[in-house]
C-alpha cells in the first residue's frame, strides 16, 4: 500500500502547505508504477496540487531526486505539469507539480 499524506511527517506536510496553502481534502492517486505517496491536494483557495513523495530510504528515492532536478530546469512552455515546489526533509523527498487534469 502506497503512503497517504497522513504518513508524511507534520514539518513536512506544513511545508507542502507553506507553499500552496491550507490543505482541506487530499485524494490519493492509485494509478502508476512509483511506490510512494501521489495525490491530488485541494486547498482553501480553491486550488489543486499533484504531491509525490517517497522515503529516502526507498529504492526509488534516487528516481524522485532525478526527477527533481530534471523539474527544476525544464523551459518554460513545454507540456508537461511544472514543478511549483520540491524539497527534503524528515526523511522524504517532496516533489509539489501543479495539477493537470
């Protein structure tokens, strides 16, 4: 069973909401083949958020880290979800894309 966003430690969770706000309601993401934690997060200004994040001590931890630095270069314009906020800490690694659907 893949982590929900009750799993991810409080200081963790409170940065994700630093960054887009107060999550009201998340809503786990079932499909795909990483092992970690993917939601779609709806916050009280009304917006959505895609979250994926994994323990550093997952063997797919090295995935996520590519995957961040990957995001954080990627131009402008291309289509593909951008990276709105990324992060470890507390023993995870965070990767905050804005939601497409």
């Amino acid at each position: 069973m893949r982590p929900q966003w009750s799993d991810l430690p409080g200081g963790v969770r409170d940065a994700v909401q630093a960054r887009i706000g107060h999550v009201l309601k998340t809503e786990p993401v079932t499909t795909g083949f990483m092992p970690g934690l993917t939601a779609r997060l709806y916050t009280d200004d009304h917006r959505i958020a895609f979250l994926k994040a994994v323990p550093v001590d997952s063997p797919a931890a090295s995935l996520y880290a590519r995957e961040r630095e990957t995001g954080a270069v990627l131009p402008p314009g291309l289509p593909t979800p951008r990276l709105l906020w990324s992060g470890e800490g507390e023993g995870w690694i965070v990767l905050l894309h804005e939601y497409v659907g």
